[in-house]
C-alpha cells in the first residue's frame, strides 16, 4: 500500500500547489515602487459612463490607506490607476456604483525600483527639489506647447531631439494650441463632438486623446523628463472653445485628468500658462481649480501656476513652487534672488523670454543671452526654463511644435547642468543682497559668474558671509560658459583673515583673464 | 399789568437759556473730523486698574456705531479717545465693571477739519496712498529710532529739524533702544518698576512714559509727518527685557497701546523692526500680534511688519503695505519692481541703508547712492525711506537719537518730493519689465531717470505700451536729480508712429546733455 499512500501525498501536494497559484496568484503580481499598477474592469456602456458611474478603490499596506478614483476608458473599460509609494505587500478594493465594478479586491507587491527610476520629485530644503530616493534633481527645462499635436512623425522627431539634450523638464499643453505659428488641427480632441447646437459634449472625454497624451508622458519619462503639464491655457479664443468650457465642466476635465494621470510618476500640474490671459475664467476660480488637483491628487505631484503679465498669489498651499513668466528677474545681477526671498518655496523662471530670431520681443534672445539668463537664475538659487522660437525655413519652431532644437543655448545649458550635478548641492548667493556674482553651497564649493562684462584680472575674493576660516586651501577653474571649458588655474589660494566683510586669498594675487565674456570661477575646498 | 407780562416772558425766556444751556450743552462741543474726542473719568486707584477694571464706550451717530477702548491713564483717571470720522452728531454711552465709569453718555459734534487736517492715510489704487480727504500722499520718510527717549532738548531740535525737512513720516521705535550708537537710559520707563525679583511690573504702564510719546505723536502731527510706530524691536537683548515680556504682556501692552493711540490720526503700526531678530518671539506669533493690533484699532491704521534678513509674510490681511528692509532692490534699475509685482498692495523700501560715514556697510551710502536709491524707488512705483548713519565730532547720529541732518540727500529728496507732489500723480513703470527708466502716470505725464551713468545725447522716446497717439506734442525739462535743477529743453517735441515697441519724435531730434550723473526728464503732454 505504499504506492498509494504515495500517490495520496503528492495528490494532497498538488492540491496545495493549485491552491496556493489560484488565491496567491495576485500576490505574485510585482509593482516598482513608483511605478503604475493598473486595475482593468469591464462594465456598463449604456449612459454616460463617464459621469454617471462611480469607480474608485481604497489601497492598503500595514501603513497607509489611499483612496483612487478610476475612470472610464471608454468601450467598457473602467480603469483605476495606482503608484505604490511603499516597498511591500498591498491590497485594494473596488468601490463602484456599479455592481460589476463594485467590491472586487486584490493584491499585489512593490518591489524596488530600477536604477533609472527614482521616484517622484519632490520640494527639498525649501528652494530646491530632490527624488523620492533622494537624488538631487535640478531642473533644466525646455518649452515645447503643442507638441503631442503635431503627428507621429514630429513627435518622434521631437523626442529623439530631447533624448540628445539635456533637458529634463518640458513645458507643454495638454488641450491642442491654437496661436502664431501654431494652427494646425490636431490628431486627436479631448472630447467627443457634440450636437448640432455644441460642437463638442464637454460630459464625454474622447479616451484616444488622453492614451496619447499618455504615451507621451510616458515617453518622457523614459528619457528621464519630467512633464510639466499645463492643464489650461488661453491660445484657443474661439477656434475650439477649450479655454471657456464654464466651471463644471472645467472640474469634471481636472478630476478626468487627475484620475488618468496621478499615478504617472513624471507629471507635474501647472494650473495654466498665462492664467491671466484666459478671459472666461476669472482670478477667483484658480483657488477653486488647483485645490480640486490637489484633492484628486493622491500622490501630491508638483503643483504652480503661471502667470502672463500678473503674478498669482504664489503663497497659496496648493502650489508647490512658483512658476514665474517675467525674464527681467534674470537679464541681469541681483534679480533673480528678489523673488526667492518672498515665497519660500523653489522659484522656477518658467518663461524668460526665447532664444530665437522672431520679431516679437518675447522671442529673440541670442543664444548668449539665452545662456546667461540661466546662470544668473542658477547662481541666485533659482531655475530657468529654456525656450527656442528660431524660425528655420519651413521647419517647425520647437518652442511651439517641437522638432529639432537648432539654438546655441541647449549645449550650454547641458554644460551647466553638468557642472551643478558634479558640484556638492543646490546653491545659494553666499552674501545674499550684498554680492549678486557668488554663490555657494557652503564654504567647500563656491561659483562665481562675471556674466557679460569682461575684466583683465581676478582677485580671489569670496563674501566673509558663510566663508571659511583663515588658511583655507582652496583649488580655481576658470569657466568658460560659452566655450565650454573648464580650465584649472595652476595656483592653490588660502584664505587670510577676513578684511571688511571679504575674505582674500593670503597673496592678493591676480589672475590674468582672457578677453572674453561670460566666464566663471569653480572654486572647490582642497581636502 | 403790561410789565407783569414782559416780565414773565423775560423770565420763561431765561429759563429756556438755561435749560438750552444745561442740556444742549454737549452738542456744542465740536470736535473736528480726524481729531480728538476724549473723555475723562474718575475711577479706582485701588487693585491693578491697568487689568481689573474694564472700561469701553460705543460712539454712534447716524449710520455708524464704533466700539472704543478706554484705557486707566494713572491717578484715577480714565480716558477713552475716540477719531470721528463722519461729520454731525455723535452720541456715547460708556460700558464698564465699575459703577462710577459705567453708562455715561454724552454727545459732540464733528465738524469740518481745518486746512492742514486731511484725515488718516490710506492705501488708494492698490500701490498708493492718499489721505482721507483724497489729497495724495507720497511717502518721503525717514528714521530716528530713539528720538523720543533723548531729552527735551534733543527732542526739540530733532522737531526743528524736520520743520526744515520735507520728510512727510519717521520711523521710531516706542520701546528705548539699547544698541550701538544709543546706549543712554530714557527719561521714562514704558513701566512700573517691579518688585525685587522682577524688574519690571508688566502688568502695570507708566503713563507718563506714554503721556510723552503722544505729545511727541503730536508734535510730529503738526508738522504734517507720520509716526510710523515701531511696537517691537530686537535692540535690547536683556538690557531693560522689553523685548522677552512673554506672548500674555506683549499682548497687554498691545492693547494699551491700541486704546491709548489709534484715535491720533498720523498713526501708523509697525509691528516690528527686524522682526526677525527678536530671538524670544517665534515667527508664528506674528499673525497673532498683528491680529491683535488689527482688532484693538477701530480705525484700521496702516499696519506694517519690517524684516531684518528675512521678509515676513507680506500678504496676509492684516498688512495694509510692505515694508522691507533691503537696499538691492534700490541700488540698480530693474529691480524695485519685481517685489511690487508680487504683494499687490504698496511697497515702502523702508530701510536700504543709511547715508553716512560708519564702517558698517548699511550705514555708509554716499549723499548720490542713497538719492540714486529715492528715485530708484519713486519710478518703480515704490517709496523708499531715507535714514542718516553720519557720525561728527561728539554730536549725535539721526538715524539713532534724531538731532540735526548733516546728510546731502535730505535737500535732494525734498526736491524729487516737490516733483512729484507738482505732477498729476503716482508713477508706475510704463512699461514694466522691459523698460526700466521711464515711469508715468499715463500719457500724459512722464519722469525719464538715467541714473549715474553718463550720456552725451538723448533721444525722446517712449514705450508703446501706455503711450500716446501719432501727433501727441510734449514739454520737455532737463533735470538734474543732484543739482536739483528743472530746465525746459526749448523744442516741442511730436510723436510718430510706434516702431517696434517705441514712440519716437518724428524728427529723431538728439538732445545734447551734461556732462552729470544723475539726470532724469520730465515730460508733460502740451494741452
């Protein structure tokens, strides 16, 4: 009988084995940490399913209870999106309306993520931003409204040009842009048309846009771009009545939006651009907008808003940083910093004015200009976003469309931020309000910028504000911001006792400059 | 028996005086608008009057009822101050814990102020200010922290001197100063002297101390000069302790303050100077000291809290205007502007450092920097305030204890006073953000300022944005901001049509300039 009571066992084992792969197979289902974890139901597609079946689900761990809205996406499909911020094991249940949708649970387990993806960014030490994982993110923005509406082709040009540069943040819209240079219908509408009488139904969201729209984040997102995306703006006035939609409608698009994209580690809301150039929506509302973000938001994503020609009131909670529209803050010293020293929170010089060669003066910085513009944000502890308006012939403007970046800033900027990811941290003007050319992270690491002016000779000479002891060993670069070049100057510097409110190098000895502007000093403590 | 009869008319006669004299009396008492009403009461002596005895009154006439604090002024006496701001008839009836102070009514009338009496300031048109009756005031201050705590005869002369002056509001701190440059004791004490453990007795004022800031308050009225009062600072640092009373004192003596002086009409509060270096008050007490100020003050006085290195929150509702400390935002064009963006309210650059000769950096601008700074203010939209660091031989500096002027900038602030007070109104930057020199008030008015460089030749020309019409003729003056001269260029100058984002004369014609710093033009439209 030994054969059978063998043969029992391993029925039993088998039996074991189907039990465990059918109630823990979910648990087997394996999330990165920051990265999506989808829910996928069929259910009704009678109605209007986008507003009148609610869908939604609580995620758990030992520690924390979110709340998720799903969405509708359209041919039965009732979506609900998740990113787990937490190593570990998770379960959900489904919330619905809709007794297909309703109460069904599951599980599945965050795992770490993979070298390249470090979370969402976040606001560090009060000006600066930093990833979840703590990596140090700078951002080296670039502008492209309109470019997820130009077709396949553009948009693939668009991002092999980014996957070559630098940047690692773009400016973009979500609803299609209708203005100078910009007039192309696009591939898809947020909506489905509407009746006679409206031409669209804003209560029906046309789910092939927004999985565009999606691709494309997600696109950025594995160039390691983050997607500052701007959720109204005013270049429509008429041509498809996005801009003017009315409040209702305005929140359902939010709350649409915010449940599609939450969980896109990559997303970062800006209100608007220009909010103050969007007549149908008067200054009040944006209070009532950003905090339905905020409140569909589970994540907490970075949140601003951008201004025309009248600042928001930036202080408000929702807004994470401050997105600012104004390039006098960086055309020149002592600017930048003014507005850092109001809000508390990280200043992003979002529009500056770009390099290019139009007519109109927002558009037709040099490439130095450009390029200045950012180091002058840089060395005040704020940032700068790029833009490029040269109109090529026939080629499509990136700033408006995308496609290929012709400019001489983008290489510059590059070099920059290279130099600020080589250094130890964020910087700050060392003697705030006193010294407008150096900054510092502390007194290991200062980078001192002449901008345009040339000058023969430099004294080594740091603020006694945040400086070092007497006989300090310090090693100079001498930055060339345009060329490029980072040239050691073969001498050690070691500080003397402060005089006034300067500390000197002992010697007082010059360095002889060449004759070229927009050079830089990288001054980093010998160990 | 016709003598009988006169007589007895005679007699019904006399009685009617009488009783019209009897009762009518308080209606003859006539206070004019925006001064004082007081009344005065005996009470207890007995226990703490300061805290025990609670003593109120409502004033009302036809459309308004006001709730007033009075406060115990020492000897048994109980005063209760009260602004009308309404012409006609007003009535009272006191409310108080003490039978003698309680339910006492009278009534006065509010009559028309004189010449020199225009009412309490006000902020008008967001960034301005005006004075009730809709004079326009334009903000010329200065600084003489302890002036009042120095001594009739010091006190005195600081009084002649700014009779001469044409500065129209002084920053002065109540409470002494124990600082460098100010280490004498007061002639009085804002308290009681304590018991032997306790220095002081906080919970007990000395109204003489009090008796004399509102005489010097009045002094200042006369002279048509704003007392833009300093309720706390940081400059004492255990020396008397005024400055760590505790949240419960600080409170108490708000209070005091509020009963005491909101009815004097050139009143303004200033929380604090430097705030942020008053090591005993955390940063959030703020709201609540401004709070109480805001709800102790019938009137709604302008109400300001100064920063050291670090702004308070300018925007929250109990600031009528911001009052920064920070000379960089006036020492160069392009920069005044950027805070006024920002609040939406009126800028005052409130401390940029000090004309004068001491080591210090902020108390070392020369008379041409600390001018420069007035008018770098004055076309941005901004008011700055000036202060005198001049350190002579035994003599006092003005800055710290009042006394004379010795500066060269107060004469040349005058004369940018006279100009502006002469022109149609406040200024704004025509076109903000791109052109930095040239303010307005509309088409019709311009002020040009070139600043310390030099330039041989000036074109006429005007920004687009806020200009006028092709054809529109204009009055040019040359001025010299130091030499404090206006001459009229002999030339009618035309406008043509806007090139670009410029207004040019339609000759071009080049007008030939001094070889001088610090001109400006004034351009004023031909009617």
């Amino acid at each position: 009988m030994q054969t059978n009571k063998t043969f029992f066992l391993f029925f039993v084992f088998v039996v074991l084995l189907v039990f465990l792969f059918l109630f823990g197979a979910h648990a087997q289902v394996k999330v990165e940490r920051w990265n999506r974890f989808e829910i996928s139901l069929k259910g009704p597609v009678t109605g209007n399913p986008f507003t009148e079946n609610h869908f939604s689900a609580i995620f758990s761990n030992n520690s924390k209870r979110v709340s998720v809205d799903g969405f509708y996406d359209g041919e039965g499909n009732y979506l609900i999106r998740f990113m787990p911020m937490e190593l570990g094991k998770w379960n959900y249940i489904t919330v619905s309306n809709i007794a297909a949708l309703n109460h069904r649970s599951g599980l599945f387990t965050c795992v770490a993520p993979n070298n390249a993806n470090h979370g969402m960014i976040r606001v560090a030490d009060t000006y600066h931003f930093r990833y979840e994982d703590g990596k140090p993110y700078y951002p080296f923005g670039t502008t492209a409204y309109a470019w997820i509406h130009q077709g396949p082709e553009l948009e693939e040009a668009t991002l092999t040009t980014l996957k070559s540069s630098a940047f690692n943040k773009i400016r973009m819209c979500i609803l299609p842009k209708y203005y100078t240079y910009v007039t192309n219908e696009p591939l898809f509408y947020p909506y489905e048309k509407g009746d006679g009488k409206n031409r669209w139904n804003f209560k029906r969201f046309n789910p092939a846009f927004f999985r565009h729209l999606e691709k494309r984040i997600d696109d950025l997102n594995a160039l390691g771009i983050e997607a500052d995306l701007i959720i109204f703006h005013p270049y429509d006035k008429g041509h498809w009545g996005f801009d003017s939609m009315g409040k209702e409608n305005d929140l359902l698009y939010i709350k649409y939006l915010a449940a599609r994209l939450s969980a896109f580690r990559n997303v970062w809301w800006s209100m608007a651009n220009e909010f103050d150039y969007i007549k149908s929506k008067p200054r009040a509302v944006w209070d009532d907008y950003a905090a339905a973000v905020v409140g569909h938001d589970p994540y907490r994503h970075l949140c601003s808003i951008h201004n025309g020609s009248v600042y928001y009131d930036n202080w408000k909670p929702y807004f994470t940083h401050v997105s600012i529209q104004n390039g006098a803050p960086v055309e020149d010293f002592g600017r930048a910093g003014l507005l850092r020293d109001v809000y508390f929170k990280p200043v992003i010089y979002d529009e500056v004015c770009y390099e290019g060669n139009l007519p109109q003066r927002w558009g037709r910085l040099t490439g130095q200009e450009m390029t200045a513009a950012v180091w002058q944000g840089i060395i005040a502890g704020t940032y700068v976003t790029h833009g490029e308006s040269i109109k090529g012939n026939g080629d499509t403007i990136f700033w408006a469309k995308g496609g290929i970046l012709k400019g001489e800033s983008p290489a510059r900027i590059a070099f920059l931020r290279t130099l600020l990811e080589n250094g130890p941290g964020p910087l700050h003007l060392a003697d705030n309000w006193k010294d407008n050319q150096t900054a510092q992270t502390d007194s290991t690491y200062y980078l001192i910028y002449l901008g345009k002016p040339k000058q023969k000779e430099w004294m080594f000479s740091l603020p006694k504000k945040g400086g070092p002891p007497v006989g300090t060993k310090y090693k100079v670069d001498l930055i060339d911001t345009w060329k490029m070049s980072v040239t050691p100057i073969n001498q050690v510097f070691e500080t003397s006792k402060a005089d006034g409110y300067r500390i000197y190098d002992k010697n007082h000895s010059l360095v002889s400059l060449p004759d070229d502007s927009y050079l830089a000093f990288r001054i980093h403590l010998i160990k």
